[in-house]
C-alpha cells in the first residue's frame, strides 16, 4: 500500500473512531496539492466502496474571509455524497459529528455534462450548463480542528471537511447571482449576511474554477451533479439546538435545525 493509499484508509478509521483533526503532511510525506488530493480520491474511493454514491462536489474558500480562516489563498474542492443530502427543515444532531460547522451558500444543479474538453472560460458559458440554482447549507466537520496550525495540505484529503448539504427549493429562472444578499437567521434573529459578489465575485466563478480542477484529472461533471459554490458568511459552530434560516434575495430559503 502507498502511502496515499495508507493516508485514505487511515482518515477513514479516524473518522469512525471520532479522532480529532489533525496534519498528515509530515507523516505521509504530502508535499503539495496534488499529493492531497491523491490523498483525498483515495479516501473517497474506500467510502464508495462500503456503498456510498457521489451527489456532486463541494466548493469551498471561495471568498476572503473564509481563505483567511483557514489560511488558503484558493479554492478547494470535495466530492458530496447522496446519504448526507437533505431537505430543508432537517434536523442535525450534534453529537453525529466531531465538530458541525454550517456553512450558507449558493448550490446549482448541472443541466448537462460538462465534459474535460468543454474548454468553457466564462461563466456566461457555463450557466448554459446549469439546470437551477437554490438556497443551500453545507454541512462541514473539522473534527476541533486547531486553525492557529491547520494544514491546508490533509484539510483537501480529508475530503475538505463536507459532512453534506441542505436543500431549499430549487428554481430555474435565477437571475443577476452577483448581487443577490444572502441573510442568515439564528433563532429568528439577524446573524449575518453577505452578497453574491463575495464569492470570487460571482457564485458561478467558483463553478468555473470546478469545471477546470475536473478537467485536469479527465473527469466528466454530470448532469444532475449539486454543487456548493462557497460560503457567503463566516461558518457557524452551533454548540448548543437552535434554528439558523438563510435566505437569497431572488432565489428562495433553507432551514436546519440543530439538536443535542
């Protein structure tokens, strides 16, 4: 076995046994992205395998404040799976995971494949792609991670972080995603809000930059596929139950409820 392939299974088994994040740079000599992403395919093949089906993929650190957090200067990408996607309205257990995070974004469903050679370089040509767009809420773990050390490097092979997604309504006749505000709501009170514009300047950017990572690896996002385009507000621990609503000026809302 490899040591990409030892790094996959082991951030399996750490994951079942509810190990707290930490680097494997050092120990499995990860020495650049690619290295992490081998990492990361490794450690997404060993969860299909037990039976789990790909839904789409994870955009994350698409804007400043969330590249700042984590101390990338670029996005990163992570394969969502069908069993942790959800409807609006559901109800997440604190104690499924090592620490929650919630993160309020854009999400698009894939109208049609975008094939490796598509060579697509707008985004205006990519939206001829896109079925629909909702309001959504990505479901992150970072296991407690320490951010004052995190390495960015097993952040991506540990499949950065996605834990699922919510769903609101989707809907086809989105327009103007630049400008659209984005509320978030926490037990029916203002918590935050950003715009659009925060995402790499347009939500369908980060797509764009998903189409080109794919592409490199000769891989087809299908039709059908959901994707998170970013987090327009800062990620939220929740600690104790409570309700966040976020809702997108134009597109619609989402909930989910928090539980001990």
């Amino acid at each position: 076995m490899d040591r990409f392939a030892e790094a996959g299974a082991l951030l399996v088994r750490e994951h079942g046994e509810g190990v707290r994040f930490h680097s494997l740079s050092e120990s499995h000599g990860l020495r650049d992205v690619a290295d992490a992403y081998a990492v990361q395919d490794e450690y997404v093949r060993l969860m299909q395998a037990s039976g789990r089906a790909a839904a789409g993929y994870k955009i994350g650190l698409t804007s400043k404040t969330m590249q700042a957090m984590c101390g990338i200067a670029h996005p990163i990408a992570g394969v969502m799976h069908s069993d942790v996607v959800h409807q609006s309205g559901v109800s997440l257990n604190l104690s499924q995971y090592g620490r929650l995070g919630l993160e309020f974004e854009i999400a698009v469903r894939i109208g049609k494949d975008v094939e490796p050679g598509a060579k697509l370089e707008t985004i205006e040509q990519l939206a001829d792609h896109v079925r629909d767009v909702c309001a959504a809420v990505e479901v992150v773990d970072d296991r407690h991670a320490d951010y004052a050390k995190l390495d960015p490097l097993t952040l991506i092979a540990d499949n950065s972080w996605n834990a699922g997604i919510v769903l609101g309504e989707f809907r086809a006749d989105w327009r103007d995603l630049e400008n659209c505000v984005g509320r978030v709501h926490l037990d029916g009170q203002p918590a935050g809000e950003g715009s659009g514009r925060d995402v790499l300047g347009h939500p369908l950017q980060p797509l764009l930059w998903l189409t080109q990572h794919l592409a490199a690896k000769s891989l087809v996002l299908p039709a059908g596929a959901i994707v998170t385009t970013g987090s327009m507000v800062r990620t939220v621990f929740p600690e104790n139950p409570c309700q966040y609503r976020f809702e997108v000026e134009g597109i619609g809302s989402v909930e989910v409820n928090v539980t001990a």
